[in-house]
C-alpha cells in the first residue's frame, strides 16, 4: 500500500520509512503515526532490517502544533495511549534490526522516536531536544525510559529540565547514539550499516535485541538462563551452522536469515 505522509521502499532487504512533511519539519500528526505503525509491522516481515529516517532538512520536530483545530482538542493522554504507544511499540517490537538515520533536528517527540530504534546514526549537523518543557510538558514518547538508560541520570535530568540541544558529537560522547558521521558522509554510512545488518544472521540479531532489553529487569541468574536458552535456539539455525562452516573454510559467511 502507499502511504500519504511516508515513503516505503524496500530493496534488498532493507526497509527505508521516510518520513514526508517537510513543510511541517515532518511533524507528527494522527495519520503518521497510524502510517508509522504500520510500516514497521511489514518491514518486520517484508525485510531483514528497518530505517527510520526524514526528508528534506529535519527528522522530526516531535507533535504536530501548527495543526490548531486538532491542538484545541487535544487530549494528550488519548494520544499517548491510543497512538504513539502503538507507534513506539511497533518499532521497538519490529523483529529485524532498526536504525535511525538522523538527517536533521529531532525534537521533542521526533528525538524520541529516534531512541526508539536499536541503532542511531546522526549527520553531525543534526541534534536532539527534549523541547517538551518549553511548553509546559514533561518529555513523553518513551523518552523518560530511553533517556536514563542511554546516558545516565543526571544527563536526562538536565537534558529534560532544561530543554537544550544535544548537538549529535555530544549525543554520541554520551552514548545516546551509536555515531555522528560527517554530512557527505551521511547517507553512504547509514546504507552501508544497513546493507551489513540485512546480510547478516537475522534470527540472532532478534535475540539480541530480547536479550540485551531483557537484562535491566533481570537478575544476574535470570540473565544467565536468559542467554542459555537464546543461545540454544540460535544453535537450531541455519545461519548457526553457516556461520561455523564459513569459518572453518576462512570464507565470508553467507547467511539467509533463518
């Protein structure tokens, strides 16, 4: 299906959403974040990896405010519940690798959205915001629970309080991000990341994913019998047995995802 307010493409196993109101900075409003959720529901079956990324200057500037008839009603907690969980959710549930691919300003709600992916990879020129207090908000779309896990508590307290730029050298010095890559750079870096990950051993990726958000809630002994029982399921795949066969013939792994 083709959406209104994204671009959908997948090629060669590499799903690429791309965000599609520039005029609004890409702005989040009701139909995208019905189109978000379901983008990434088929990028989790139709390819091995999926990219978040925007068009034109930004990424996301977070909610969209300019749209006054939807703002004079707005109930923020049925929002919240009825459409950025189901969102976040999508993604963080999506079964492949995620990436977002930072090109611009991600605020308020966009730079949340960003977190939500497993991998962040920003242009320099870019930066992140937690604007939410600027408006008498607290940061939502899960950035209270990306924020203190990525970077500590004290950095989130700030980043939330004071509501100021995180140019994306700093985001990445704070371990908020994988990496801040020059601007011609850009674009040829988050591909090549994505064309890595769409080759490789899918299933496992999967698991490290459960595995690694599994272990703040975990003790040490659940954390062992987590791992132990991955562990065997990754040993049943194909890509478990190619792995080992590659390497004993010294040649590049040619894994099929399963």
């Amino acid at each position: 299906m083709d959406y209104d307010t994204l671009g959908y493409e997948v090629k060669n196993d590499v799903a690429v959403v791309r965000m599609n109101r520039p005029d609004v900075m890409n702005a989040l409003n009701t139909q995208m974040r019905a189109e978000l959720t379901d983008a990434f529901k088929r990028a989790g079956s139709e390819a091995r990896v999926a990219v978040l990324t925007g068009s034109g200057k930004s990424f996301c500037s977070g909610q969209d405010l300019g749209d006054r008839t939807t703002l004079a009603n707005l109930d923020l907690e049925r929002v919240l519940r009825d459409e950025y969980v189901p969102m976040l959710r999508a993604i963080s549930d999506c079964p492949v690798p995620t990436i977002s691919a930072v090109n611009g300003a991600a605020a308020g709600a966009g730079a949340n959205l960003a977190l939500s992916a497993d991998v962040v990879i920003a242009a320099e020129s870019a930066f992140f915001t937690q604007a939410f207090t600027r408006i008498g908000l607290i940061p939502d779309a899960a950035g209270t629970w990306f924020l203190p896990r990525q970077v500590g508590m004290a950095r989130a307290m700030g980043a939330a309080l004071f509501a100021e730029r995180i140019e994306a050298r700093k985001a990445e010095a704070w371990g908020m991000i994988w990496e801040a890559v020059p601007d011609d750079r850009f674009e040829d870096i988050w591909m090549g990341r994505a064309a890595h990950l769409a080759q490789g051993p899918t299933a496992a990726y999967s698991r490290v994913k459960q595995a690694l958000r599994a272990s703040f809630d975990n003790t040490l002994d659940q954390q062992l019998s987590l791992e132990s029982e991955l562990q065997g399921q990754c040993g049943q795949t194909r890509d478990f047995k190619e792995g080992v066969v590659a390497f004993l013939e010294k040649r590049a792994a040619r894994y099929e995802g399963r």
